[in-house]
C-alpha cells in the first residue's frame, strides 16, 4: 500500500481545496459558454 507525500499529509485541508477547484473550474467554464452563447444570440440578430 503507498502512502501519500508528506505534503498532502501535512496538508489536511488539501482534497477540500481540491474539490473547491473543481466547482470553481465547472462554473467558470458554464460562465464561458452561457456568454457565447450570448454573443453567438446578438450576432444572429446584426
């Protein structure tokens, strides 16, 4: 069985800061698409 690093051990709060990453990255990237989609919405109408 392997063992983690010592810096994920010494950093408790690491999944947690990892998971928040991950939340961060899913809304930025539907954020991205929603104001394509905006654009993509106001060009159609030019």
């Amino acid at each position: 069985m392997t063992r983690f690093p010592l810096e994920v051990r010494s950093c408790p709060n690491l999944f947690e800061e990892l998971a928040m990453a991950d939340v961060a990255f899913v809304l930025t990237t539907i954020a991205v698409f929603a104001l394509v989609a905006l654009v993509a919405k106001g060009v159609t109408k030019l």
